[in-house]
C-alpha cells in the first residue's frame, strides 16, 4: 500500500518508516525542511512538502493514499490547547479525505479522551478504518529524548536518584521498535473505531527505574517525600508518583502482536542512555 505518513522524520516516526518499508509498503512522508527531506529519501521513502498548518497539503497527501499514519503533533506544552486544536483540525482534513473509502487511519491518542481521539474513532462509522494508538508515557530507545533521559539528567544535576515514598508506583513502557510494528499492524487490520493499547511493561516499579539509573551513574539511590517531588523533578513531579499500570493483553490478541525487544530495565541496563 501508499501510506501517507505525517512525523515521518521523528523518533518513532523513522522507526514506523523503516517497519512500513520492510513489509512492502510505500511511503509517502510528510516534512516541511530540507533535512526531512533529505532523511525521508535516504530511508527509501517519497517526500511530500507541507505542514500541519498546511491543511490542504495534507488534504492533498491523504486524498492520495492507500492509508494514511498520523504520528506529527506539536509538542508546545506552552500553548498545549492550540497543539490539540491543530491535531484535530488535522485529523478532520485527513478525515474528509477518507471518508466512505474503508482505507485505515491511524493516530496516537496524545490523552485518552480529547477531541482528536473521539474524532477518530468516529470516523470509524463514516466509512474509514480508524484506530487510535495509545503508547505507554516511556518510549524508550536509542534516540529517545523523553522521561528516561530526564530522569537521568535531573540525577546527574542532584547527585543522588531519587523516587518518591517507597517507589511502589508504576510506570508503563514500550520499546521503540515494538511500537513501530504495532502500528504497521494497526494499519494492516485493525478494524474501525478501535482504541489499541501500545503497551509492552505493564507494570514497572519505579524504584527499580531510579536503582537501575542510580548504579549506572555510581550515585546513591534516595526515596524523597511527596512534598519534595516537584523540588526535585521539575516538571516531572507529579508523573514520577502517579501509579498508571495498564495492560495490552486485548490488543496482543486483536492484531498478534507480541512486543520482542528490551523492556525498559533491560533497556537502561544496556548503557546506551549513559554515554552522553
């Protein structure tokens, strides 16, 4: 198939790309630089210029497909209601593009809930094999430049790991490569309107998160009052106490996915996240 795919030079972008590739489809990626052109073609993937701000290049990318994968979003938590809002408005063209074909769309929910979201499984009643996917808050990898890293830094900057309590709460994770083949599979058979978890660690403690981080760096590992979270993490206060277990058993079965790479332990015990 001709998969249009927006945030194609991104982190799980390049690696979604590169997964499409591999199983015979044609890519179609959206960028609006000459770098993410340059990187679409060397990965053996079509350019196609424009922007989310673009509405009709979208229009003009979708309306061409086979399919289309939507990763792209403006990640300005400055302005995150304008973010949503361009996301849905997005999602709306990309949506009036494949309307009554059966073609399959596939979007990340960004928060379970918004307007994108119910927009998209909506679609599923108007003729557009829609799914959302729901990663996990860590998408770890090389080349990731979420939690992990941060959590990583503000040990290096503090001197100590910390986690919060006695660290029983967990966090959810999935590895980079496994979320790439979950929405291959998502654009291949989903079926309409469904909502897919993109989870492969269910539930990781995350005291053992900062251990591990703690005897990477040689830094002792401290748990900290509730009170001091927001002092220690920044903006990650709040995210490193919730306890947000969740599971992908329904999705595993629905498409057959088994995730197959490093969980994210095994992940930060490979070294990679601490070369730099």
């Amino acid at each position: 198939m001709k998969i249009f795919v927006t945030g194609a030079t991104g982190y799980v972008g390049t690696a979604v790309v590169q997964e499409l590739i591999s199983a015979g489809h044609k890519i179609v990626g959206l960028t609006r630089s000459e770098n993410g052109a340059a990187k679409l073609k060397e990965a053996g993937a079509e350019v196609h210029g424009g922007e989310l701000n673009d509405l009709e290049s979208i229009y003009s990318g979708a309306v061409a497909a086979d399919g289309v994968i939507h990763l792209a979003f403006n990640n300005d938590f400055s302005d995150f209601a304008n973010s949503l809002k361009t996301d849905l408005s997005v999602i709306e063209t990309i949506g009036k593009a494949l309307e009554g074909t059966g073609k399959p769309f596939v979007t990340t929910a960004h928060f379970n809930g918004t307007a994108s979201d119910n927009a998209v499984i909506a679609l599923g009643n108007r003729g557009v094999r829609s799914s959302v996917v729901s990663l996990a808050p860590s998408v770890h990898g090389i080349g990731d430049k979420g939690f992990v890293p941060s959590l990583i830094n503000i040990a290096r900057e503090k001197g100590f790991s910390a986690y919060i309590d006695e660290g029983s709460n967990h966090w959810t994770a999935i590895h980079r490569l496994d979320a790439a083949r979950l929405y291959r599979l998502a654009l291949e058979k989903a079926p309409a309107g469904t909502l897919l978890d993109g989870v492969a660690d269910e539930a990781v403690p995350f005291r053992d998160i900062a251990t591990v981080i703690g005897n990477k760096l040689i830094l002792p590992v401290v748990s900290i009052s509730p009170e001091k979270a927001i002092e220690h993490f920044g903006f990650l206060g709040t995210i490193a106490s919730v306890d947000i277990p969740r599971s992908s058993v329904q999705t595993q079965e629905l498409l057959d996915w088994q995730p197959i790479h490093p969980s994210l332990l095994d992940d930060l015990e490979n070294g990679h996240y601490f070369k730099y």
